[in-house]
C-alpha cells in the first residue's frame, strides 16, 4: 500500500498499528484477530458481497464490511459482539437455506469454513422449509476441475481469481438472485496453467480436483512444508500424505496431493498446475534397490562393484536437483579423490510473467554458488544423477537415480536415491533465496539420500567423510556470504 | 509313592463331579429336579444363546434399486478406534448420489466389536448382525471382508 505511514486502531479494546490504507480485515488478521469471511482473499481484490465480515465501528450507525473499509486513524473498532454474532448467524442461515449438506460426500468436509461458521456461530436446525433450488451439479470446468453450482455460496473469489491474478476471464455469474450460478463463458474452458488453485480459494465445496476428487478425505493427510522442485521460482508447498491405516496393505499411493503454503516473497499464495499435479513420480515407478546392468543386487555388491573402479579416471555428474547441503558435500568427496566434477539439469521450459521461470530446476543457483558447471568430459567413468539421457557414451556408467527409465541395463551400477520429499535439505532459488523442504516420507525400499550414498562412496573408496546435514548447511552458507557479498 | 497318591486323589474328584452330575441330570431329566448339573453343550447340533444385545459380524445394506446404500463418505473408517476400516470411493456416473465404494474392506481380525461404525455411518449403509458368532477362520487374510462377503445373504 502507498504511503506507508504507520497508523493506530483500536480493535477490540487492543491498540493495533497498522500501514494507513490496509484494510481492515487484514490489520485485524495481522494482530491475529480473525474475522470470518467467505469472499475476501488477501491475493484478490475484495469484493465485499458475502456480508460475513461485517464489524462495528464507533461513530457509524451501521456494521460495515471489514473487507472494503481501509483503516483511518483513531478507529475503534469491534468484531464479535452479540449483534454482530446474531448477524453472522443470519449470514449462515441464508446461505444454507439453498446449500445441499452432503457433506459426507463433498471433499472439501473438514477445510470448509462453511462447516466452521456453522459450528462457531449457527448451530440452528433449517427453518426453511421449501424445496431447495435446483442446480447444475457436476459441470466440468476443463483441465481438473468439476463445478457444483448447489454448493456454491456465489462469493465469487474464482471469477475474480481469473480477472485479478491468471488475467484469462474465464468465468462469470449467470442469471440472478437465488437462481444464479458461476459459469463458463461461451466456448471456453478454464485451461489456464493456474487452474489449480481455484479448488484452493474456494471456501466450499463447489470446485473440487478432479484429480483428488474421492481419493482421500482431507483429515486423514499429514501435512509437511516443502518446497516445489519443479522450477528455479521454488515455490512454498505443502505435500499431503497418508501412510496409516490398512491403506498401505492395499496401496501403494503415499502422497495424495500438494497445495500452496503463502510466501508473499516467492510465490504469493499460488502455484503453478505442473507443480500441483507432477507428485506423482514420488510414488510409481521408484527405483527400490541397486542395479547392475538391468539385475537387482544388494548394496554390499554395490560396494564391491565400486571398489573395482578405483584407479580409473572418474567424473561426477551432480544434479541441479541435490540440496545445497549434498552438493558441497559431494564436491568435497570429489576434491577429496580428485574426481571432476559437472553439473547436469532438466532442459529450460516454458515461463510465464507469474510465477513459473525458464529454468526447471530447484537448485541451479545452489549449484552456480559452488562453481560446479555444465560441461562434458572424456573420462572413462561417469558418475550421472538423476538424469540418465545426460549419460556420455563411456565404458562404464554408474547412475543415482529414483525413478525407472527405459534402458536400465546398459548401467554398470545402479544406486537408489531418495526423492525430495523423503529428506530434508536446502534449496537456493533464482532470487538467491534459501528455502527448506522438509521429509514427509521415508525412502521407498532400499532408496536412500544422496548424501548418504555419498558416504557409501566414501566408504568404497576408502576415505573417511561423514554425512552431516547439519555442518554441510554451516558450510554451505559460508559459500553463500562469500558469493553475496562480492 | 507320594506321586501315586496324589494321581488317585485327582481322579476321585473327577469321579465325584461325574457321578454328582450325572445323579442331578438324571433327576432333572425324570422332572425331579430343576438343577440341571454341569452338562457340556454339544456343539454344533446344539448352541448356547446369545444375549440379544450382542452384535457380531457386519452387513452392509442396500437400497430399493440395488445400489449399496454405502456412500464411501469414511465415516466409519474415522470413527473405528481399531482402524480396521479400509475405503476405496469413485465416482458414481448415472446417479445423483455422486459417490459409490469401490472397495470396502473390514479387517475383523482387528475389529472390535464396539459399533462405533454403524453409530457414525450417516446413512444407515453399516449394521452389525446377531446371533452368528461362527468367524473363525483357517487363515488371517479370510477375516478380511470385502463388498461381496458383508452384503451376502
């Protein structure tokens, strides 16, 4: 906001200071007082037609909606006295009179804040006692969204989504009054490439994913910040998993979906389509032991079959997919033994002026701060992540990886490597910044991280280097202040 | 020596309980009595009853047109405390009800009995049955159930 002057309110009888111009809501929200609201989303231009976020104001007869009142000096304001909570409640009922209550089949049941207002402020059985109104259910929308116009509360966050933010002006409201409903203008489908994210600002369950549609209900998910690997933006995520119960007896599938987590300095509260749907590599078609040449053997032969290449002249291909953390210490392994060391990445993509960037990798920086560079070499042993078409045609090729890929058996080796949603570590995004993902699962099989297998290397060739995430964070960060400050 | 008669001590019990049960059975049998004495009851031709309050093995139910009134809204999977309930849904394409099981297991080599599913289920798709207390199996894997054997007649 403009200005940037530093202003005092009163809410709720404590002294808030705010920037002039903020909104109310969102100074009350800050100074954690939270006040309900359907169609207010701090990434949308407000729109004030819900009437859920109506508070008192000293001096004004009338409760105004806290969405479209920026704050002014000296304002008392109060949230949640009787009158406002008996309105709120006459908000509620209003809205349920035409809401079809099928919870038990709606996937947003347990993140609806529908069903928290309820439970916060109505509480009261249907009075209404018509017929409710008839609507289009089940209207699908293109890509992996499915519409259901009798669960939508018309708060219209998803046309202003795409007004506001994607720009593609997709959807509108047709019709009026208690028949009106969101739809698609004439000949189009919402193919946008952040069409995701209209199931997450949805307060209800009108939009769901087509693609988490059914699978799972919502609190059965553990849910572990990380970060998306997908490009060099970084963007904060959230991977939701389920490993409980019987399920694992009957399926193989641990990660159920990912959503965005706010960072206003990256990736705001959006992320794109590639980075929503693309988790599925975590779970189908791992690589679960070591390989050698197409046979499943164990990590003792493993070993063995390492030892017989001592001597040979050796080139490391590390992966602008490893964390800070295990590229310093693979570089330090590779010092050590005097191997060479190369970068290797996802080639450069599409971009948009969002969020996604050109380049479509997590840690390319990471990789720039260590001096590690993309070039090829001639040596007769390659050792390749992640990517096994990068592979030169050598003698011998030893490969980390962690998914399957079509000719496995002309690689001498083999190892399984944990995906990043199975350790812990840094990335270093395009603006420079260090973000944390953390472990939401354990390695699949005999799969670990690329910081161990660097140990197991280690320890083949007979050097002592302990893994230690923690001290390779320290060290890392020393480079990270050298390469800042010049 | 002491051993021997320890073992002809034992067995004057056991041929005190015979013949002390046999005399009240046959006075009960002649209606002479009403004590019935310790009798074994032979199974399977003949059966103890069940209390009327005990619910056993479950059923799943369905509705007039046959669809199974389960709507794979995992209630039950959420209110199990064993947490032998394991749900698999998918869409229902034709009918208005959008969502059907695909898959409904109860594991109840785990289950405890408690009912808390046919308590949460909001659609009266799970029941628990009386009287059959027959469950036993040869193998851990048979006790799980699926669609099939909980809808069987």
């Amino acid at each position: 906001m403009p200005g940037g002057k530093r202003i005092k309110i009163i809410i709720d009888g404590r002294e808030v200071e705010t920037e002039a111009g903020t909104l109310l809501i969102k100074a009350a929200e800050d100074a954690g007082i939270y006040i309900p609201r359907f169609c207010y989303h701090e990434g949308l231009r407000p729109d004030g037609n819900c009437r859920m976020c109506l508070v008192e104001i000293e001096g004004l007869r009338k409760p105004v909606p806290s969405c479209m009142t920026p704050v002014k000096e000296g304002m008392i304001v109060r949230t949640n006295t009787p009158a406002l909570q008996e309105h709120r409640k006459k908000v509620l009922e209003f809205i349920l009179t035409s809401h079809p209550m099928d919870c038990p089949i709606c996937d947003q049941a347990g993140e609806c804040v529908l069903q928290d207002y309820y439970f916060d402020y109505d509480l009261e059985d249907r009075r209404y006692l018509e017929d409710r109104e008839r609507k289009p259910k089940r209207v699908y929308w293109g890509k992996n969204l499915i519409y259901d116009a009798e669960r939508c509360i018309l708060c219209r966050r998803c046309v202003r989504f795409l007004d506001n933010v994607t720009g593609t002006r997709e959807l509108g409201v047709f019709e009026r009054g208690i028949h009106s409903y969101i739809g698609l203008f004439d000949g189009k489908k919402i193919e946008n490439d952040y069409s995701g994210n209209l199931v997450d600002i949805c307060p209800v369950g009108a939009i769901t994913d087509l693609d988490f549609r059914f699978k799972m209900r919502v609190w059965f998910l553990d849910r572990t910040p990380s970060i998306c690997p997908f490009c060099a933006r970084g963007c904060n995520i959230e991977i939701h998993t389920n490993t409980d119960r019987l399920r694992n007896r009957f399926s193989s599938q641990r990660v159920f979906r990912i959503k965005p987590r706010k960072n206003q300095d990256v990736n705001g509260w959006w992320i794109c389509d590639e980075g929503r749907y693309s988790y599925k590599f975590i779970d189908e078609g791992r690589i679960l032991h070591p390989m050698s040449n197409g046979r499943k053997i164990t990590w003792e032969a493993a070993g063995k079959k390492l030892r017989e290449i001592i001597g040979n002249e050796i080139r490391v291909y590390l992966s602008a997919w490893m964390s800070n953390e295990e590229l310093i210490y693979w570089k330090r392994l590779a010092d050590l033994l005097q191997w060479k060391v190369s970068l290797v990445k996802r080639p450069d993509g599409d971009e948009d002026k969002l969020l996604r960037v050109k380049d479509k990798n997590p840690n390319t920086t990471g990789a720039k701060i260590l001096g590690i560079k993309e070039e090829r070499g001639n040596e007769e042993v390659s050792v390749v992540f992640h990517f096994p078409e990068f592979a030169p045609e050598q003698r011998i090729k030893i490969g980390i990886f962690t998914n399957e890929f079509p000719d496995m058996e002309g690689w001498e080796l083999i190892l399984p490597a944990a995906v990043f949603a199975e350790k812990e570590g840094h990335w270093t995004n395009f603006q420079g910044k260090i973000q944390k993902f953390q472990k939401a699962l354990e390695p699949l099989g005999e799969a670990m991280d690329e910081g161990r297998i660097g140990e197991f290397f280690a320890g083949a060739f007979g050097i002592e280097l302990p893994w230690d995430r923690q001290e390779m964070e320290r060290e890392f960060l020393k480079e990270y202040k050298k390469w800042s400050g010049s | 020596m002491k051993l021997f008669w320890e073992a002809i001590k034992g067995l004057g019990i056991t041929a005190r309980h015979l013949i002390v049960n046999l005399w009240k059975f046959s006075l009960y049998y002649v209606g002479l009595s009403r004590d019935k004495g310790v009798v074994t009851v032979e199974y399977p031709e003949e059966r103890r009853e069940t209390f009327p309050r005990v619910r056993l093995r479950h059923r799943l139910l369905r509705r007039e047109d046959g669809r199974l009134r389960c709507v794979a809204c995992f209630m039950c999977a959420t209110a199990c405390p064993a947490e032998c309930i394991y749900i698999e849904a998918e869409e229902d394409p034709d009918h208005p009800l959008e969502k059907r099981p695909r898959q409904f297991l109860i594991d109840l080599g785990k289950c405890a009995y408690c009912g808390f599913c046919v308590e949460a289920c909001p659609e009266d798709a799970i029941r628990m049955d009386v009287h059959i207390p027959e469950l036993a199996e040869y193998e851990r894997d048979n006790l799980i159930y699926d669609i099939e054997k909980l809808t069987k007649k």
